[in-house]
C-alpha cells in the first residue's frame, strides 16, 4: 500500500513514510492510493470480533505486516490533546508539542494538558482560535527539509494514521447497530458524526467505500462550514468563529474536507488542487455541480444551535438518565429531529465532566470524577504564544533545543507536533 497526496505534488510514500508525516510537502494530505474493498464474507467475519480485533484486522489492510503492532499515537488541541499526552509522558526518545487556544477550550480541557510537568512534554497556549494555531504547524510541515530533520510527526487528524484507526469505529458501531446480517441485502445503519475539522467523517466515508452499509450524517454547531458545503455547496468561511458550547467543533476551516473531497471526485488530484489553492486565497469556494452532487448523494448533515444543543441534553437526561457532553449533544438533537425508524447510531465524542457549564446550562447537575476535580490544585506549566509573534518560528526554536538537548544525552531524533 502507498500513500499519496491529495494534490498530486509529492511522490508516493510507504505506510512509515504517511506515519511520520503530516501535511504532505506539497500542502495535500496523505490517502491511501488503494481504498479496500471488502466482500459480504469478510464482513461477517469481522462481525464477531472485539474491538481491538477489528482495529487490528482494519489496520492490516493499509499496514505492511511487519508494522501492525507499531500503537500509532493522535492528538489534538481539545480533547485529544490530553489523550497523546498521557501516552508519551515520561518517555525517552520522544517529545510532544501540544498547541492548544488558549480560552477557547474548558477549563478541564487545559488543565489536563497543562497539569502535565514532563521534561518530553510542551504545551503552547497559543492566542488563537482552532484554525489559527493549524497554521504554524501547516508552515513546519511545509519545510520539508526541517521536518525530515527533526522527524516531525502529526498527531491529529492531518495524519492519516488517525483517519486509519477511526474507521474500525464505523464498522464496530455497524455491527453493533445492524439488525441482521442474514438479510440480501446487508440492512443499512444511519451514523450520526459530531464533526470539526471532518477527520471522523473522512473515516465514515471511507468504510462506506470499502462496502460498509452505512448512511451518514455529518452534524456541526453554529460553526455549519460542512453543512453548507453539503447542502449548498458552499464551502467558504464565514466572517468569524463562533464561540459554542460544543467548543472542540468551534472551526471554520475543516481541512479534512480536502480528503472527502478527494474521494467523492474519484481521487482527482489535479481538480483538487485547483478546488484547494483556489480556496486558501479567497477563503471562498462554490463545488463543481457534479462533486457537489456526489457529496450531496452520499452524505447527510444538520446544524444545531446552542439551544438546540441545551435541549438535546435535557431531553436525554429525561428520557435516559444519562449525562450527553455538548458535541455528543448536536448528533442528538439530528436524532430527535428524525421520523424515520432506520437503525441509528449516534457518536458521543467526548466526557460531559470536561463541560460543567453546558451541564449547568441545560439545568442538570454535573458529576465530576475526583481525578478531575484535584486538577484544579495541580502545578501547570505552558508557553504563550501570543498574537503578532511568529508561532512557527517559536516552534522550530524549540525544536531545535530539545534536539541539542538529545544529541547532548546522547539520544536520539523524534519529535513528534501535534
């Protein structure tokens, strides 16, 4: 399996080389040159697997089998973020940077990245919204010289690897969800994705095209860039960010989006690069009517409202005692929109311990775990970075310090950016 870019520019790359990436030199995100296809067989094979079987059995699929073990590491600016921490903390060899907007995510959200007081640990709390501090790392990435020389490694979902192991939860959740699979054809399971930056939905579609029966739904707050490109075909900025309380959804330039749109024009990577220059200088792009009717074909999506997401919390504390953060929230409220009774599956991305004020806002009661709570007396420790500095440059700074300071201990090069 070789992994190229969306925009054609870069030559192919084996599976190491995706992993040890993030955006592709030439501004385009890695995707498999090969998507999968699998037969009713394999399918009811996979159907009695536990989760970690399925990953593996997925991932063996688009991983040369001398790497399947290789426990490939995510992360991001929200929720994630602590999730990649938590994994490299204290170890050798291996150094994180996190970037996270400062304000914009909870209290919670910052206080489980900043808590952490490692010497391979580097959390930059950057003035910036979600889309801001993607920049910085786009221009590292784009240096294709300093990258190879630090061995500069994404983890969030620019990385391919992350798009990889969320696929196993589209098939894990059909199998879950499938009334049957005795039945020709295979009964079809609607999905509904809380979605930002479209990493998750670039997964869902790519299931759909290795033959999973699967309807999805892409649902996004005020912030509704995806909606707009699926219903319209209107994929263009809106003049702000708007602050919701689904705040890890709170993005307006959703660079998966390039990856969907990739796949839907038939892997066109001449047409995508045109679609995606075009778009980084205006900020604005209306679909080519054909790509605009394939995505519109195949996907679903739905906006919801700081009220509606209130509501959707309500309703299901009332209806099922159970505690829906705010981004697991909007995938609700499409659910209780819907007359249909196809077989649903709604994904819950995140804790609602981690957003007591959304909690607070739907009139219910937060429960907040003591391993929560004691973050609030823990030591923290981050860098500004502040507007009008040049976050890159910040960056290659550090990366370079910490890479004198490995080659002073005698160690060795890898320093993954997330």
């Amino acid at each position: 399996m070789e992994y190229i870019s969306t925009r054609g520019g870069t030559r192919a790359v084996d599976f190491e080389g995706a992993l040890f990436s993030g955006y592709a030199p030439d501004g385009g995100l890695f995707m498999p040159q090969n998507i999968p296809s699998l037969d009713r067989d394999t399918l009811w094979r996979w159907s009695s697997l536990c989760y970690p079987g399925l990953v593996k059995e997925l991932c063996s699929l688009f991983i040369p089998a001398d790497l399947v073990p290789r426990n490939t590491l995510s992360g991001t600016s929200g929720d994630t973020g602590s999730s990649a921490i938590e994994s490299v903390r204290g170890q050798k060899n291996m150094d994180i940077f996190v970037l996270l907007p400062k304000g914009l995510c909870t209290q919670i959200q910052e206080l489980q990245m900043t808590t952490v007081i490692e010497d391979n640990v580097h959390v930059f709390a950057a003035h910036g919204n979600s889309d801001e501090i993607d920049e910085p790392i786009k221009e590292l990435f784009a240096d294709d010289d300093f990258a190879r020389k630090y061995n500069l490694m994404s983890l969030n979902s620019v990385n391919w690897c992350r798009i990889m192991v969320q696929i196993a939860h589209f098939f894990y959740a059909y199998f879950q969800c499938a009334p049957s699979l005795d039945t020709t054809p295979l009964p079809v399971v609607e999905i509904v994705v809380p979605t930002g930056g479209g990493g998750n939905i670039t997964a869902a579609c790519i299931a759909q095209k290795m033959g999973l029966p699967i309807r999805v739904v892409a649902v996004v707050n005020s912030n509704d860039i995806i909606h707009r490109t699926v219903q319209h075909g209107d994929f263009s900025v809106a003049e702000s960010v708007k602050a919701t309380l689904a705040s890890a959804m709170d993005i307006q330039e959703p660079y998966n989006v390039e990856r969907i749109l990739w796949l839907f024009s038939g892997s066109d990577s001449n047409l995508i690069k045109t679609l995606m220059e075009r778009f980084s200088t205006s900020k604005r792009l209306k679909l080519p009517e054909d790509l605009h009717r394939k995505l519109s074909e195949t996907l679903r999506s739905c906006s919801a409202s700081d009220e509606d997401i209130v509501g959707a919390m309500r309703r299901c504390w009332e209806e099922n005692q159970y505690l829906l953060c705010p981004h697991s929230a909007v995938a609700a409220h499409y659910h209780y929109s819907q007359p249909d009774s196809i077989p649903r599956c709604c994904l819950a991305p995140a804790s609602a311990a981690k957003f007591q004020d959304a909690v607070l806002q739907a009139g219910l009661v937060p429960q907040i775990p003591p391993e929560i709570t004691a973050l609030t007396t823990m030591e923290t420790r981050s860098t500004p970075l502040e507007r009008g500095q040049d976050w890159a440059q910040v960056l290659r700074g550090r990366i370079g310090a910490v890479a004198q300071r490995w080659e002073a201990e005698g160690g060795s090069q890898f320093a993954p950016l997330g």
